[in-house]
C-alpha cells in the first residue's frame, strides 16, 4: 500500500506545471504584489487585448498544484502554489485588486527573501515548456528546495 501512495505521490509531482508570473494593473510601477499574495492569497489578470492569449492560458491551462514564480521584471518575489480554479470579478471595490478580474486562490510557497532573478524578464505570464532552459531551472531548483523544507517538517507537498 506504502508503494503505491508513493507512486500516486509521484505521478502527481510530475503533472505539476512550472510558471512565471507578474502582476501589475499596467505599465505603471505597482508595489502591492506581496499584500495581495500574502493577504488576499491570489494571483491573477486583468483584461487586455494585447497578446490575450495569456488569459486563456491562465484560465485553461494553469492548473491545481501548479508552481508559479512571481516576478517583477527579472527580480522574483515568491514562489506560489495554485490551490483551486479560476474564477472572474468584475465588481471588487478594493483598490488594491479591483484591476484583478481572472483570479486563482494560491498558497505562498516561500518568498525570495534574497535577492533571486531570472533571465527571462518580459511578459505577464509565461509557462516553463523547456526544462533546459535557464529560468525553467532556476525555478524548478527552488520548487526542490521548498520540497525538501516542506518534506522535513512533515508538511503536505499537494493539496
């Protein structure tokens, strides 16, 4: 029975999807990425026509127990687990995430406490398809360690 949980364990690890992220209600700097992760515990979008195929991809594609890395340019702010589905608000009175209309509840995973930054800079979401690739490591790497943190104080991996 142990082997088999173990095996359920790992097939589930190996579905997860690696992401980066960033999140700002346009071009303008915007500072309240760490209230919103740590108080309001989502991620999300706006809505836009330039390059839109970042919504569906945030709708569709990003799944439970996905690791995203949030970013602002090239400097990463936390890693993030995705814990349930998307859905849309359209009528948040709070400043701070009334720009927000695709949302995912998430759990912070760990914050870059020290400075940690990426190649790959650009774009409001991106999906890590190459495990070659420079930032698809660097991510991958801290999702190990956070595992490995999680793992030693006997906390649970997935949800």
């Amino acid at each position: 029975m142990l082997l088999f949980l173990e095996h359920l364990l790992q097939e589930i690890i190996m579905t997860i999807q690696y992401w980066h992220m960033q999140m700002h209600p346009d071009e303008m700097e915007f500072s309240e990425v760490e209230y919103i992760l740590e108080h309001k515990k989502i991620i999300g979008l706006g809505e836009w026509k330039e390059k839109s195929n970042q919504i569906p991809q945030f709708i569709n594609d990003m799944k439970v127990n996905d690791i995203v890395a949030i970013k602002q340019g090239a400097r990463l702010i936390a890693l993030v687990q995705v814990i349930g589905g998307n859905y849309d608000v359209n009528d948040d009175s709070d400043l701070d995430t009334k720009w927000i209309i695709h949302r995912r509840p998430i759990r912070v995973l760990d914050w870059a406490l020290t400075e940690r930054t990426i190649p790959q800079s650009r774009g409001t979401l991106s999906r890590c398809t190459d495990p070659n690739v420079e930032t698809t490591k660097i991510i991958k790497e801290w999702h190990k360690q956070v595992e490995e943190s999680f793992t030693k104080r006997k906390l649970d991996l997935t949800v």
